[in-house]
C-alpha cells in the first residue's frame, strides 16, 4: 500500500481522525490543508488509505484512551495492508512523546503539537523515503508567537467554524496537563485575527466561535492589556458574520468594558462559557483557580444584569482531592441556587505530572463517579425547567441540516446551543438549508431539546 519514489506523481489517498477539542480541530484542519495544497486526496474511509493521520486528544485518561483506542484501530487496519501507514500527531503525542512509540510500536510517525507546520513533510518522509532507521517522531518547542490558522480544509460544516485566538495557557491549574502540552500563553495578533475571521466568512461561515485556553486573557502577553472587547468589536463588523459565540472564558479579566461588549455588540450572541471548576474557597485555592465564591457570584450577578437572556455554560469537578461531603453539598446547593443553563460535570482525572497528583487524600473512583450523577441530576431539573419555559417564545435558530430521524423536520441550535456540547431544537419546516437563520416557534420540549417550527428564514 505504501508509495514509492516512482510513484510520487500518483496523489496519496488520506484518511483524517481529528479527536479532542475545538483547538485540536483548527489544528487538524489547519494540516488538512497544507496536506490538501500538496496535492493529498482525502477519503472519508481510513480502509484503503495511503496513510492515516490521527489528531489525538491527551488531556484526561478516557480521552487517552479513546486515542489509544483509534490508534490500534488505524494499526489493525496496516497489519491486514488495507491501510499504509499510521502518523499519530497532536496532544497526546507531544505528551507521552517517544514512549508513544513504545506502547503503539506499529505507528509510523508521531508528530508533536507544534510541528504541525511540517506535516507535509512528515508524510512525504512515510511515504516516499521510508527505512528502518528513518527518524520516526517530530517535536518542535512552544511558539513565541501564535501558529497561524490560514487555508484550513475544514471539517465542520460550511455555515460555522471555530477561530482561535491564541495558543497555550498561563493558568497553573494545579489539575490540568495542559500548560505542559501546549506551552505558555501566545496572543494571536488582532490583525492576524481578523485576516482569519474575514477568510472563514468568505468561505460561507454565519457562526463563528471564538477560543482559545483562555479567551479572557487575550492580549495580555502582547499587548500589555486584555484586549478580548476590542477584538470582538472587530470580529462585529467582519461581513458575512451573523454570529458570534464565545467559549472558555476564565473567570478572571471581566473588565467592564468586556460586559459590555458582550452585551451590546449586535452579532454577539446572549452565551458565554465560563469554566467554574468548583464553588468552595478551599477547593478553588487548591485547584490554584485564583478566584473565590465570593468574586464568582459577583461576576455572575453582573453578567446576568447586563446581558439579558443570557445563557450561561459552565464546567465543574468533583471528587478532587480531598472534597468533603460538605464542600460537595457546598457546590450541589450553588449549582441549585445559580441555575446555569448549561453544565458539564466531571469527576477528578489524575494526571501524572500535574500538582495534583501528589496531593493526599484521593477519593476512590466510585464516590466520584456517584458525585457526578447526583449532581447532574441537580442540573438535569435546572435545564428541563429551561426548556419548559421556552414553549411559546420565538426564537432565531441556526439550521444545521436535515433531521436523521424525523422526515420534513432539521436539526437546528438556538442562541444557547454551541456546536457538539449543547442542545438541538427539532425544527419543522419545508426547504431549509443548512445554515439558514431561521425565525422558530418554539412548540414543545424533547428532554434538554426543544421542538419548533419554523415561521420564516432570514
């Protein structure tokens, strides 16, 4: 299956596995696209394929594991010749980085996180060059600028895309690997920003999600200052945009100019996420938040007041190390009393390497995983009562296509559903295409969806 020299007029056939989160997959679609510039043809289908690249994700066990999982999938596939090679890339190279080798010896190449840039060459290498004791792994230090994002094939569909801001993180989350895989804070320069957000939307992107590590420390490396409101303003007038979202907004840097833009700013939607984590003082000071309840629920109160309608996504951990049953009712009681929109709970990951794994006082795995559901059943009332008190209002959704499973009707997303981690509404209507705004009445609830019907497009 794999090429020769002779062959390099012949296009390589491709196959693309982009695991992880929406920084991950600006990554993949970044490579995507210098591999597709150098004349790789891609296939939805890893049987058959040339070569196989595999974007892993490394941040939590279980998505260590659903990495490991495709990689010896790709590898099954090589050792029947129904596939040619296997390139694994992204977080979870960069972090286990040659004892990856080890543990998946079929692999081919592994490629770290910043040597994206040298994808091309990585594959021509597999390919075309290949000997025993050829170089099999690439990595590259962090950046002291931010990566560009330009000439994207792009995975999600035409009508929305995710724009990241900046690379790495200077948050020292005492349970978070992620400093170490992807390097300090690196601002992406507004003019850059904006270069990207006006491609994307020529390209025919409506919605554009705006992330990073950390949005709400947008600017500080390089500027001096957080400068996250003035380029939001920016992003407002890029034409061609309708929407704009905005993800992983620490709980820090709420500048009141930041509240205002986000309130005032016509394309931004009333939806933000803002990673919690937890909600008791002597927990936040042991994740090394830097934040404390107290600040929290000012900061909340003050969204709330500002930006109507506003619907809140946040994120929480339970069974850290050392969580009393207290400090857990603590953060049951505010998840009851904030009435969040949109949670996401996740019980303790230990991750080798990280502060927290040397604290004392771990919780057995079976307490978390029960602290995950109950609180989630909080949630569960929360977000039902949400979708019960939206029956009747109109609504402007984003369609994002036909419907798999109810014939005439289209899986759409309100104002409060990001792609892939919220809620749908199940939309009636007739000759709606993907990436219409549609006006909906909103007719019923399914659970955390919402039913409607469509009344006019825009």
């Amino acid at each position: 299956m794999s090429k020769t020299p002779s062959d390099k007029s012949t296009p390589p056939i491709l196959a693309f596995v982009s695991l992880g989160c929406p920084k991950n997959l600006v990554d993949s679609e970044r490579m995507l696209g210098k591999l597709a510039q150098d004349g790789y043809q891609l296939t939805p289908d890893a049987d058959g394929a040339d070569v196989v690249v595999i974007n892993t994700c490394g941040f939590i066990e279980p998505a260590r594991q659903e990495s490991l999982g495709v990689i010896r999938e790709m590898l099954a596939l090589k050792e029947q010749g129904r596939v040619g090679a296997v390139v694994v890339a992204g977080c979870l190279a960069e972090r286990k980085k040659d004892e990856l080798l080890h543990e998946v010896p079929g692999v081919d190449q592994i490629v770290g996180v910043f040597g994206r840039e040298e994808i091309v060459q990585v594959l021509d290498r597999t390919l075309y060059k290949r000997r025993h004791d050829e170089q099999r792994s690439l990595f590259r230090p962090a950046p002291v600028r931010a990566l560009e994002d330009t000439a994207r094939l792009r995975i999600t569909p035409r009508h929305y895309a995710y724009l990241k801001i900046s690379e790495g993180c200077d948050r020292l989350c005492t349970f978070c690997a992620i400093p170490n895989m992807r390097g300090k804070h690196v601002t992406k320069p507004i003019e850059e920003v904006l270069r990207e957000a006006r491609e994307l939307a020529a390209d025919g992107v409506r919605e554009l999600i705006v992330v990073a590590q950390d949005t709400t420390y947008y600017g500080l490396d390089l500027y001096g200052k957080v400068r996250l409101a003035e380029l939001l303003r920016k992003l407002n007038d890029v034409e061609g945009l309708e929407w704009i979202r905005v993800l992983y907004a620490y709980p820090i840097h709420f500048t009141d100019d930041l509240i205002d833009t986000l309130a005032q700013t016509p394309k931004i939607v009333p939806y933000l996420d803002l990673p919690l984590q937890h909600i008791n003082d002597r927990l936040l000071k042991r994740m090394q938040r830097r934040v404390n309840r107290a600040e929290t629920e000012t900061l909340l109160d003050r969204l709330r007041r500002a930006i109507p309608n506003l619907a809140l996504r946040t994120t929480f951990i339970v069974g850290f190390p050392g969580e009393t049953e207290a400090e857990f009712e603590e953060l049951c009681a505010f998840v009851s009393e904030a009435r969040f929109e949109r949670v996401g709970v996740f019980p303790y990951s230990l991750e080798p390497g990280t502060p927290a794994a040397r604290l004392p006082d771990h919780l057995p795995e079976e307490i978390k995983q029960q602290r995950r559901d109950r609180l989630m059943e909080i949630q569960q009332e929360i977000a039902f009562d949400w979708t019960r008190r939206q029956v009747g209002k109109e609504l402007e959704v984003i369609v994002d296509g036909p419907d798999p499973e109810v014939p005439g009707h289209f899986l759409a997303r309100s104002y409060a559903d990001a792609p892939d981690i919220d809620c749908v509404v199940r939309l009636k209507g007739k000759g709606l295409r993907a990436g219409d705004l549609v006006r909906a009445r909103v007719t019923g609830t399914d659970g955390y969806d919402l039913a409607a019907r469509a009344l006019g497009v825009r």
